[in-house]
C-alpha cells in the first residue's frame, strides 16, 4: 500500500518555507523535489531544513539548495517485504516509488506498510475453524487444526493477532470438531483485545455452507479466511482493495509455480507433434482468504454443504464483478506435516 504524492511534490526552485508547510501537512513527512517533467531531482526531510538553515539559507532559499540530490528510491511495483527490508536496513521511514523513468509515483510509508495508520475497521471477520485436518493426523487426533501450535501459538491465534494488528475487531469462528477447545482457548476474544462468537456447524458445511449461519445485519464487506492459513498479508489492503474496486466478492490469489522434471509429449491423432523439455508452468491459485459483501450472504442456502468455489463461480454466473487480490507476502497453508515444518520455521513467537 502506498500513499499519493502529488501533495509532497515541489518543484526545484520553491521556497524553502513552502516545503517547511509541506512537511508540517502531509501524512509522509518528505518533500520530494522534481523537475518539469515530474522525475525526481531530491528530496528534503526536517533535518535538511535544519542543517540548510545553519549554512545561512533563508525561508526564501530555493528548495534545491537544500535538498538531498541522491535520495533512495524503489521501483513502484517493489513488494511490500524488499520495501520493509529496505526501511529496516537503512534506518528509514518512507521510500519515494519512481517509475522507470525515474518518474515520482507514490511514497511508501512504514506505518502505511504496517497497517498502523488503521484505525479499528467495521468489517466482520469470519474464520472457517471447524475442519477436522485429517491430512495432518496423529496430531489432529485430539485436537483441531486451527488449535496446533506454531512457533509457540495456535494457528488460530496467529491468524488473530495478525488481523487485530490491522484494525479488525469483530470475529466469527466457525467451529465444529472439537470446537469446545476453541472456546475454551479464546473465549470472548476480550483477551486478545477484540469480540468473538461462535457459529457452530451441526454437520460440516464446506468451505463457504457456514456463512448462511451468520446472523443478519452487516453492513461491511466481510472478510473470510480458512483458519488453517498463515500470511503476512496485509489485511487492511486487501479491503481497501475490495471496496474501490466496488466488487461483490475478491479472492486472494498466489503465484504457483509447477516444474514438471521430464520432456512431456505433444500428440496429436496418435503421432508425435514435439517434445517441450521439462515444461514450467505459472498459475494464480487461491489462498483461501476472501472478502464478501454482505449482500452475498441471502444468496447461500441455509445449513448445506457448500464449497469456495462453487459460490464464486455462481456469483460469476449471475453477472457479478469478482475481483482477485495478488498475494505476494508469506504465506502457508498448513494442511500437511511439511507444510507444518515450513510453517514453523517461519513463524516464531518471541521468545519461542
């Protein structure tokens, strides 16, 4: 997520005191100096102010006199985690994002990145809790998925925590095999410092049936998410995504790369046509996080078994616009031992 610029920009020969107003005002504390054709030239934070006012420019002083000439920038597209990285590394708070060209096209910001300008968000998270992890059984014998601890946390709590970081409050989770354990664990959700209730699914009801046991009234897009799921996603982003767009439900999508290890064969009526040696494939597959609109809700039938996609794909029939979010952050979808293991590794309580 990135802010607009255009309210940092100034050109070459401004005043000093007009970028003093501009840093006084703008939500990215830096002033990003350009020339006619809006490509980046500098850049000036408080403390360039300060020292250009020690060697005895005035208010009055062009700008260029007292700007940084060789600032750090990123490419627009750079992902949120390369920017981190940088800001970490380099002890800084915002990155200018330039085109190609060299050309200013958004400012990256730390808290921006971090979700923390977020206040609290109205929309209503759902957490499809109720699996039974088969794939991952003896240790799902006597727990529930969501309840198997990574880096010394459930899964659950993982998931959680990163929603509540961006702003989130209102939870559902939707329980059904050893659901009680759930409950025990968090309750109300006042611990964790949100709200929590529990919709519980008699029989299981797939990956989107438990959605037609929500209670009526919401008036912001949901968000849903498997509560099998670990990401750094940036759950703010991802709304805010759905809502300009207008759509009537959005996908997380992920790039998934398949290398086949042989020559695969083209045939056609029984005759050889080629040989592509060991063919790499690209697909966008989904992450099992979504957000809804609440309109979508009447639509799903009361108590019956009901898959994603399915849903999806009827809203697709119906006409409706179905928007698809690139995930590019970590992210693991604990369904099996190895994927357990790599889950573990990347995510780590402190002190664990």
């Amino acid at each position: 997520m990135q802010l607009d610029a255009l309210h940092n920009m100034l050109p070459e020969d401004a005043p000093v005191l007009q970028a003093i107003e501009v840093l006084d005002q703008a939500q990215a504390k830096i002033v990003l100096v350009v020339d006619a054709a809006g490509k980046l030239t500098g850049s000036v934070v408080d403390g360039d102010v300060r020292r250009g006012l020690l060697r005895g420019h005035s208010l009055q002083s062009p700008v260029r006199d007292i700007m940084h000439r060789e600032p750090y920038v990123l490419p627009v597209h750079s992902p949120r985690q390369k920017i981190l990285e940088a800001m970490h590394v380099l002890e800084i708070k915002q990155v200018p994002l330039v085109t190609p060209e060299g050309a200013v096209a958004g400012i990256a910001v730390h808290d921006v990145l971090l979700g923390l300008q977020h206040g609290e968000r109205p929309n209503h998270v759902v957490v499809m809790a109720g699996g039974k992890g088969k794939r991952l059984l003896p240790i799902t014998q006597d727990m529930p998925k969501p309840m198997v601890p990574v880096g010394g946390k459930p899964i659950l709590e993982w998931i959680l925590l990163r929603l509540t970081h961006y702003g989130f409050r209102e939870f559902t989770f939707a329980i059904n095999y050893l659901g009680h354990m759930i409950e025990d664990y968090f309750g109300d959700g006042s611990a964790f410092g949100c709200r929590i209730r529990y919709v519980k699914e008699k029989e299981f009801l797939g990956t989107a049936g438990a959605l037609s046991l929500l209670p009526p009234g919401d008036r912001h897009p949901l968000v849903v998410t498997n509560g099998d799921i670990l990401t750094g996603l940036d759950f703010g982003s991802l709304v805010d995504f759905h809502d300009e767009g207008a759509y009537t439900a959005t996908v997380c999508a992920r790039a998934h790369r398949v290398e086949v290890p042989y020559g695969v064969i083209e045939v056609r009526d029984g005759c050889l046509q080629g040989i592509v040696e060991k063919p790499v494939y690209d697909n966008l597959i989904s992450a099992g996080i979504y957000v809804m609109s609440p309109a979508v809700l009447p639509g799903i039938p009361q108590a019956q078994v009901l898959d994603m996609p399915d849903l999806l794909l009827s809203l697709v029939g119906d006409g409706h616009k179905i928007g698809v979010f690139a995930l590019e952050d970590e992210w693991v979808d604990v369904g099996r031992h190895d994927d357990l293991e790599r889950a573990k590794r990347t995510f780590t309580a402190p002190g664990g």
